[in-house]
C-alpha cells in the first residue's frame, strides 16, 4: 500500500511507530544483551532469595533523599 493511499489514523500509527523505534534506539538500555558478571550474578540470586524488602521510602531515607 502506498503511504498516499493511508487514512489520517494508519498514517499516525506509522509515525507514533517510527518515534517509538527512534526513541528506544536513543534511550533504550545500553546494558541489554550483556552478560552479567559472576559476582553481580552470586549478588541478584541471594538478594532474590532473601524475603527482606525496603520500600521506596527506606531507600530514601538510607540515602539521604527527600521523597
């Protein structure tokens, strides 16, 4: 189909498309596809076993930051 040919609604969705693979090319995650280290690794699988949680506010505190 010729772009010409698109109503108003399909030539929107193409664009919305084409801005959402533009800014996902820009500011999408620049860790995606790497391996984590094996320490990192050991560190995620403890911390997920673990059944201690801090909430937002916790952190916050930790850290000195107003919320």
């Amino acid at each position: 189909m010729d772009i010409s040919q698109f109503s108003q609604e399909q030539f929107k969705e193409l664009i919305r498309g084409i801005v959402d693979d533009r800014l996902r090319e820009l500011l999408g995650d620049p860790d995606l596809g790497l391996q984590l280290g094996s320490g990192l690794h050991a560190r995620l699988r403890e911390s997920l076993a673990s059944t201690e949680r801090l909430s937002g506010e916790d952190i916050a505190d930790q850290l000195g930051l107003r919320w």
